[in-house]
C-alpha cells in the first residue's frame, strides 16, 4: 500500500502476482523488501522466495478504474529454494542489486530487468547492499563476518572488511566529497 504522508490514507495499492508458496489465499504476497528509485519512476518489491515486481509508478495508464498497479516487470532473482533478503536501487537508476541466501549479490539492468552480474565471494548468506552515490561501487554484508566493497565495471572485490566478530547483517556506506 502506498500512503499521503500528510493525511495517513492509502492512496494507492500495489499487488504483486505472485504463485509462490507465499501468496495468500487473497492472492497477495509477504514482500521482503522494497525501494524506490531516485527519479521515482521505479518501484520494486521482493519476497524473500527471490520473487522481484517492479512498477512505474507516474505511468497514469497502469491504473484502470480503480484496479490496483500491476506491475510492469516479475522475475526471480535467485534460484529456487534461495531466500531472497534486500533489494536496492542504484543511485543512477539503471540497476538493482539483490542479496540472497546462496552467498551472492545479483545485479539486474532497470531497463531490461535482465542480470548482469553475479557477485560470488562471500561464503555464506549476502544480507545487505549499498551504491556508492556514483553507483560504481557496491559494498555487501555477509553472514561470513566480512563486508566487500566491489568495483561494479570489473566484478571483482577492491577491499575486504574482517575484522567482525559476528555476521554483518547491515552496511551503510558515506562516499560524499562534502
């Protein structure tokens, strides 16, 4: 549901199509995460069976008669069986990177919904993601007490964050020059 910050009244619905073991008996689905894109022309939605909707939501044609957005891309991120955990939205809004369960960060093209990256060095479940703001870097967090930041035009790790006692569930990530 979307919601008027200023009245607290729905002023939309989104509903996902889902067929997953998730969906309720109404046809809606438990999402796990969700953004918005900078220029608010995309908003995406998972469940964590790795199921990801995206919508436009300023496209006016989407809504028909009262009938809720439908969305204007579905596809799995991950493989079946893998827990799909955040999904985030580049700076520059051309990609979406999702975390998942089976160790890896996949990064997907917003135009195309097509993948274009598989981020693999983690050995255990990806947790979170973060762009840096020119949205050439992306650092992750993992179950396997490390944080990586990546280079995203090369696909490779630059540096390795240990020193974690515990899993890193969480990453946030200040490259701001002011």
């Amino acid at each position: 549901k979307i919601f008027d910050l200023g009245s607290s009244k729905c002023i939309n619905d989104i509903v996902p199509d889902s067929h997953s073991s998730s969906t309720s008996s109404q046809g809606r689905v438990a999402i796990q995460s969700v953004d918005v894109s900078e220029d608010a022309r995309t908003l995406v939605a998972a469940n964590n069976h790795a199921e990801v909707f995206a919508w436009n939501p300023s496209d006016a044609t989407m809504k028909q008669d009262g009938e809720p957005f439908r969305p204007v891309a579905k596809f799995r991120a991950h493989q079946l069986g893998a827990y799909l955990l955040h999904a985030k939205i580049s700076p520059d809004c051309r990609h979406l990177v999702t975390t998942s369960s089976d160790k890896t960060a996949r990064l997907f093209d917003t135009t195309t919904w097509q993948l274009t990256q598989t981020l693999s060095q983690h050995k255990k479940w990806v947790w979170d993601a973060v762009f840096s703001a020119d949205s050439s870097y992306l650092v992750t967090a993992s179950s396997d007490r490390s944080s990586l930041l990546w280079n995203l035009r090369t696909g490779t790790p630059v540096r390795q964050y240990t020193d974690h006692d515990y899993a890193v569930t969480c990453v946030a990530l200040n490259d701001s020059s002011t």
